[in-house]
C-alpha cells in the first residue's frame, strides 16, 4: 500500500522566495515497528524562478527527517534518552548502531543546529541582534521549550532556510 503525502501550505523557494510549482513525486519509505515499511509518494517542486539555480524539493510530512528512513519522532526519542537499546518495545527497531549514529549525527550537528536557528530568527523571524549575541545554548533551550516536537521544528527551520545538516558515518 502507498499512500500520497499532500499539503495545504503553499512551498516557497529557500534560495529565492519564489513560489515553487509542482513537478513530480517520489517514492520514498519508512520504517516502522517490527521490520515493516511503509512506502510514501512525496511531491516534489521546482522553483518558479528562471534565474534561481535552486534544485528539485521534497515536500517531507513532519514526521520524516531529510535522509533517515525512521520516524522523526524515533530520532527524537534515541537522543532524548526516552528509548534505548533495553527497551522491549524497539526491540530490532532500530538496532543499537542506528541508534548511537542519530546522537552521533545530532551531538556533531550542534554548532551548525545553533548558527543556523540563529540566522534564521534573525533573517526570517525578525529578532533582534540581541538574539545572535544569546551566550546560551538555543540548542539546549528550545528542546526544553518545544520538549514534544523539538526536533522536528529544528528540522523545518533548517531545511525551509535552505541550510542543511552534515551527515555523519
């Protein structure tokens, strides 16, 4: 069975701030409890803009991360410490490595995960400078703040911006 993502917010261009058109879609599977996959069809846009070297995007539900295959609430909860490699409910899924490899990418991602969110609530969200000079960590405080759904809208932030994570092996 597949099963058709589909939106009702209108995409724009993280280069340009075009509005992008519709172009294909795109085959794309999740992991789910037990070994199963689920196969998703993801709509993919290209930007309306002519000049804009921008490439094809991917229209990911929340509940996707760019290039993981799990659920990002799994990711979430491996890094937060709710699930780990004991417990009987994850039990093959995912295995310890896949685990230790989400804190890797997410622990060698920090320093990027704090410019990015402070460029974007400086250039997108309008903030003050006073936000870019924060001493703290924005990272350690909004996933107090945003405890349920932190790591999805660090995500969102990111890649809508047209900024990225470095993978790690």
């Amino acid at each position: 069975m597949v099963f058709l993502i589909e939106s009702n917010e209108q995409p724009i261009c993280p280069k340009c701030f075009m509005s992008l058109n519709p172009y294909d879609h795109k085959m794309r599977h999740r992991k789910l409890p037990g070994g199963e996959k689920q196969w998703l069809l993801i709509p993919r846009y290209k930007c309306n803009n002519e000049n804009c070297e921008c490439v094809i995007h991917n229209a990911l539900p929340d509940f996707l991360l760019p290039y993981k295959h799990y659920q990002t609430q799994d990711v979430q909860d491996v890094y937060d410490d709710v699930v780990d490699e004991s417990d009987k409910d994850y039990e093959d899924y995912p295995c310890e490595k896949t685990m230790k490899l989400w804190k890797k990418w997410i622990k060698e991602n920090i320093l990027r995960i704090e410019s990015m969110i402070r460029s974007v609530g400086y250039r997108y969200l309008d903030f003050s400078t006073g936000f870019l000079k924060y001493q703290g960590s924005l990272f350690g405080e909004l996933r107090k703040r945003l405890h349920s759904c932190w790591l999805h809208t660090m995500i969102r932030w990111i890649y809508n911006s047209g900024g990225y994570l470095n993978a790690v092996y």
